[in-house]
C-alpha cells in the first residue's frame, strides 16, 4: 500500500521511509505543511493513508486534518505527536484522525498502527485471502498453490495482494504504479511488467484454472 508521510525532521522522515519500504509500503514524504496539504488535495486518491507530524512548519498537522475531513477526502490519518495531554488526543480524534502515536515511539509500534488502520476497509476482509488454488496470508507474508510455498520478492507479494484483493477486476499499469510504487517512479517504466513476469513464472498463472491475463493497451486481470 502507498502511504504519505508528513515529517519535518528529515532524519526520522528517512529512517521511517527506510523501515517502511522494507516492509513493503511505497512512501513518499513531505517536509512542510502547506507542500503536503496540496498534495493531498490533488493526490489523496493515491494513498492509502497519511502519516502526519502534529508540529510543522507551515500549516500545522492538526489544521491539515481538519481540512482533509472538511474537503471529503476520507483517507485514513495516523498523527505522531509529542504531545501526551489527554486534551490533545481527544483534540486530535474530534478532528478527524484515526489514530495517533506519541514520540518517541518503536518502529514495530507504529508499523502495527498503520497495519491496523490499513485493515479498516468498508467491510472486512478475510485473514487470508484465497483466489483458485492460491492462498495468500498477509500478516505471516506467505504464499501457497496447490498447499505448495511460493517463494516471492517483497514487491511480487504485494503485487500478487493486490491483484487477489480486486479479482476478475482489470487493473492498469498506472493505478499499480501509484499504490505500490513511490512518487518517483515514471509511468512509462516497465517495472511493472517485469514484475507481473516474475510472478506469473513462480505461480505458473496461465497453466491451471487461475490466470493472470494481460489485457493489451490496458493491464492485467487475475481471473478463475
């Protein structure tokens, strides 16, 4: 999933950026407060949630929240603060975060924050996930078919997620660039391609009744 990240201390916006992309999160981050308001305003549809300093220069965390909740836009928000007032946390919540992590908090604290707010879809979604013979289980990060381990890279497993979490579903390069790739990266890149590939290759999608199908001029569909 592609998260935002909203931190104006550099070294700890880069370490977090670190850690969560070898958890498998694509992350972009922002310094300032006012950069980061418009880019969620132009942006939001591209993450699936937004990391957010309380302290910024700029527009100040709080005030961001407050504005995303007023314009519509839904995506879920995990505020850091070092602030640890009763007041300020219910502040926080009244005003349209999901969550919030007081500094300074463990890494593994805050990626089990963020796993429990990316869980919060609009109806809940089996623990594993099962297209056809193939069996996909998110929070111990394997993959069977045919009760047979696949082995998979970070980015085939959550290429492979997405793709069973929308079946019979097409879904074009651009929209997969966006939730599993950072901001960095060109939509004319053949990254994903490669990719779709290596994970057809290691499943043998094609060759039983499941099939990852590439519609030409558009993306590919996982279909049974």
């Amino acid at each position: 999933m592609r998260i935002l990240l909203v931190e104006d201390e550099e070294n700890l916006a880069k370490a977090l950026v670190t850690g969560l992309t070898k958890k498998g999160y694509a992350v972009d981050y922002i310094v300032d407060g006012d950069k980061a308001m418009k880019r969620i305003s132009l942006n939001h549809m591209d993450y699936d949630l937004v990391v957010l300093d309380l302290m910024l220069p700029g527009m100040d965390g709080l005030s961001i929240c407050h504005k995303m909740r007023d314009g519509g836009i839904m995506t879920p928000i995990l505020i850091l603060t070092a602030r640890d007032e009763i007041d300020t946390k219910v502040n926080l919540l009244l005003n349209g975060a999901d969550d919030y992590l007081v500094k300074p908090f463990s890494f593994e604290e805050l990626c089990a924050r963020i796993a429990a707010l990316l869980r919060r879809p609009g109806e809940a979604l089996p623990s594993v996930i099962s297209i056809g013979d193939i069996s996909l289980d998110p929070s111990k990060h394997t993959v069977t078919r045919k009760d047979k381990p696949v082995p998979l890279t970070l980015k085939e497993f959550v290429l492979l997620e997405y793709f069973m979490r929308h079946p019979n579903t097409v879904i074009n390069r651009e929209e997969l660039l966006t939730h599993l790739w950072d901001f960095n990266y060109s939509s004319f890149s053949n990254v994903v391609d490669v990719h779709v590939k290596n994970l057809r290759k290691k499943l043998g999608l094609g060759n039983g009744e499941v099939v990852l199908e590439t519609v030409r001029g558009v993306g590919y569909r996982l279909t049974q």
